[in-house]
C-alpha cells in the first residue's frame, strides 16, 4: 500500500516531520483510510520509505499505540478496531456528519444581539462613562488585594462570596436602600445573568412558568428560558408590571421578573400600590418575585423608591443588583439579596450549583467600598449623568418639536424615544447604524400582541459636546 501521502504535501516546515507523520497516521485511522487490522509497516521499513529518521516513525507510532489508534504485538503495530469511525472525536475532511446543534431550549431562547463593538458608539445602552471611572483609587484597591492575597482568593471563592464583600455590600444596602440586611443574606454572583440562573435554577423547577415583563429585559427571558421554565410575557403599562386575571388563573407563575424601581426599557416606575398588591398575589400563588434593581443608584431627583425587597419583612422577594452600570461590565460582579427563611439553603445550594471565582476582585470592591470610593463615584456619576440627559433632552426637543414622546430618565442610563407608526424602528435604526450611533430598537423587547415600535438612546457614554452631533445624525435617520 502506497504511503507517500503520509508526509506529501508536507504541512509548515516549523511543524517537526514526526509530529506530521504522527498527524496524517491519526488522519487515516480516524477516517478510515487506513482499516482496521492493517499491518503497518516496520518502524525502520516506513523510515526508509518516507526519508525519515527511524525515531520520527517511532515517535508516531509509540503516540498512537498510547492513544488507542494502533496496537502493538510481537508481530508488530497494525491499526486497531474504532467504533463509529466517521463520527470520530476530529473533524476531517472525508467526514460528512454535523454535530446536532443546540437544545431546543437554546434555540428557542436565544436571539441575536448587536455587535459588541456597537458598545463604544453614541446611543449605545447600558454602557457606563468609562472615561470618568476612579482608576486611581481602583488600582490601588487591586493593588492591596494582591499583596494581601492568600489561598482562598487564588482558589474559588467562599460560598456566598468574600466575607468582606458581603459585609460591606449589608452596609451599603442598608444606608443606601433601606434594606436591613447581614452579610449572610447575600449571595455574590457574576452579573446580573448569573444571578438570574441562579434564580431559575434554585427557586423553580423544570417546567413551570416565569413571568417576565412585555417589553422586558431581553437576557431574563434568555436565562428562564435555558433553565427550562415557561417563559410566559405580562404586559407592562404606565405603572410598570400589569397583570391581568388570565394571568394569574392560566399563568400561575413561580418566578415573577420585574424592574419596578425603573422598568427596562420603558424607564416607568411601579407605585406604592401595585407593589404592595403584587407581593400579596404572589404570595397567594406561591411565586417568587426576583426584583431586578439594576440602576436605582442614578436616581435624577429624590430618593430611589423603597424596594420591594424592603416593604414586608416575609416577602417572597429576592433582590438583585449589579456594579455593571456603576463600575464597569468587565467586572461581572452583582450579587443577590435573600430572605431570612431560604439565605443559609439558597447559598449551599448555589455552592453546589457554580464555584465562583474573581477572589481578587471582590477583595478589591469590599475594599473600594468601605474606603468610601463607592459612594464617592456613585455621587459623582449621578450628577454628571443627569446633566447630561438634560443636554440629551433639550437636543432631542429641538431636533424633533416639544412634543417628542419621551419616557423614561427617572434613573439609569438611556431614555426612550417612542417613533409614529409610520417610522419603523428596526429600519431607523439600521440607517443610524450607518452614521456610526448605536441606537436600540425598542420593538425587539416586546413580544406579540405588544408591539413597541421606538429608540432606546443610552446616553452614558455620551459625552455633552457630542450631544448634538449625534442627535443631527438620529434625525438624518429618522428622516430617511
């Protein structure tokens, strides 16, 4: 049997021959090129065939013989019997059999998201002013994280989190948000979506139904969805979550996903009253309420109201926050607030369910916190960010007439711009897409028979000098 094929045409010259030998052999016994039983020939016989040194063929053989390719007896070395040869563990170029795709669960679930480089342009939701970020006193607070480090922050993290972390953030909570919380009640995740799966995976089983918000936030319907729960859509109104009866009698939920402090991305806000009749419903039918308070912390005017969290001491509430918006994304940190009855299970059950890492880092935040560098940035975004949505505001005013339908801006990051029906979303935001603005379509959070058709303009990341600019743009856009 011809074996030329086995170094011809040769791969780059800075692979080694035997490791090119010992490729193609693996090759051919994958894709059956070379059969099972063949005798190959003797190591100094196959050296002199390919102009090889002997050790080259030695090498090769010795590496399949321990992988199970080839079996080595006093006869010799001949090709050993595989199983299901074309479904081999590589991919070769004889092989015809794609591999079976996601679960239905991940098809269903996922949906395409904008590039992440839309991150960095004018309008881009979500994203912080990283140009404003504290590097100076973050570096110094990684700086003695490092020094200070020992085992547990190289290794996982603690359950629950930093010891540290979680003390800081119970004292942060309480002055800031009124939750009168201990360390123990905390749960450090990795973001927002972390802690979402957490929710679905601790708090439901699989099968039953979640609620999530119409128009919602697009990443809970992504984590129920995977987890295997009934994602069921609850129309939002002025007031935030409006559910109806047939919601509540066909729908029986077990989780209930709400931002009621700042809805996103309606930016509405929930009153005393439908909290208060939301925690006794879902009291009524057994359902967890996972309140995401996302950016309360950038409040416009006044105080952040209470959350639901805080309202009644047995609320079957499970607080969510995040430092995405208030540090950086990169650093994948958020955390979970729990009540009293479930904090010790919830946080041997989270242990078992992920092992948490970033010790470092939550050594490093436990450490910005308590140095005051939080609450210090927080101030100073807080008044930067109003300012510039006001600037924001009076651009859109002028480029677009006093009666813009504007909504939302009692907190966070974007506000939303609500188009005619004449002006189709997806199509406006593709035009300004190509004048370089990372605008959001609004459409793409809401589920049928909702149907939102507007822009959601962040406005975290854009600088007050560029106001303008970029609102001259989104009406070059819009007007087509």
């Amino acid at each position: 049997m011809e074996l030329d094929w086995l170094l011809f045409p040769p791969l780059p010259e800075a692979v080694p021959r035997q490791r090119v030998l010992y490729l193609r052999l693996r090759e051919g016994v994958l894709s059956g090129r070379l059969p099972a039983g063949m005798r190959l020939p003797a190591s100094r016989s196959l050296a002199a065939t390919l102009g090889v040194a002997r050790n080259t063929v030695l090498f090769a053989y010795e590496q399949l013989v321990a992988e199970g390719c080839l079996v080595a007896d006093r006869q010799g070395t001949c090709v050993a019997l595989l199983p299901a040869r074309g479904a081999a563990c590589v991919t070769t170029a004889a092989s015809s059999t794609a591999p079976p795709g996601l679960s239905v669960r991940a098809s269903a679930a996922c949906q395409r998201e904008p590039a992440r480089d839309a991150e960095a342009l004018p309008f881009s939701p979500g994203v912080p002013d990283f140009g404003a970020f504290p590097f100076r006193s973050w570096r110094a607070c990684l700086e003695r994280a490092w020094r200070d480090a020992g085992w547990r922050q190289l290794g996982y993290a603690a359950h629950g989190g930093d010891p540290l972390l979680r003390e800081a953030l119970a004292d942060h909570l309480t002055a800031v948000r009124g939750l009168a919380v201990t360390p123990g009640q905390i749960v450090v995740t990795s973001g927002t979506q972390a802690a979402l799966d957490l929710c679905a995976r601790l708090l439901a089983d699989h099968g039953d139904t979640a609620w999530v918000e119409n128009p919602g936030y697009l990443a809970a319907r992504v984590a129920f969805g995977l987890a295997g729960l009934q994602v069921h859509d609850v129309t939002v109104d002025a007031q935030g979550l409006a559910p109806d009866e047939d919601d509540w009698g066909r729908h029986r939920p077990r989780l209930i996903m709400v931002t009621p402090s700042h809805q996103y991305p309606t930016g509405r806000v929930m009153p005393l009253s439908r909290r208060l009749a939301l925690i006794e419903r879902a009291r009524d039918a057994g359902a967890w309420i996972v309140e995401d308070d996302y950016d309360s912390e950038f409040r416009r005017t006044g105080p952040a109201p209470p959350a639901l969290f805080g309202l009644q001491p047995d609320a079957p509430v499970v607080y969510a926050g995040t430092f995405s918006k208030t540090l950086y994304p990169g650093l994948r940190l958020g955390y979970l607030v729990l009540p009293r009855a479930i904090a010790d299970d919830f946080v041997h059950a989270a242990a078992l369910a992920t092992r948490a890492g970033q010790g470092i880092e939550q050594r490093a935040l436990a450490d910005f916190i308590r140095r005051g560098h939080y609450t210090t940035h927080l101030r100073r975004m807080r008044a930067r960010y109003n300012s510039r949505q006001a600037a924001l505001r009076t651009a859109l005013q002028q480029a677009f007439g006093p009666d813009a339908a504007l909504s939302g801006g009692e907190a966070g990051l974007h506000l939303v711009m609500w188009l005619p029906d004449q002006a189709c979303d997806v199509a406006v935001a593709q035009r300004a897409a190509a004048l370089g603005l990372g605008v959001r379509v609004l459409s793409a959070y809401s589920r049928p028979p909702v149907r939102c058709n507007g822009l959601v303009l962040g406005y975290g990341n854009l600088d007050e000098g560029n106001v303008g600019g970029a609102v001259r743009r989104l009406k070059l856009a819009l007007d087509g």
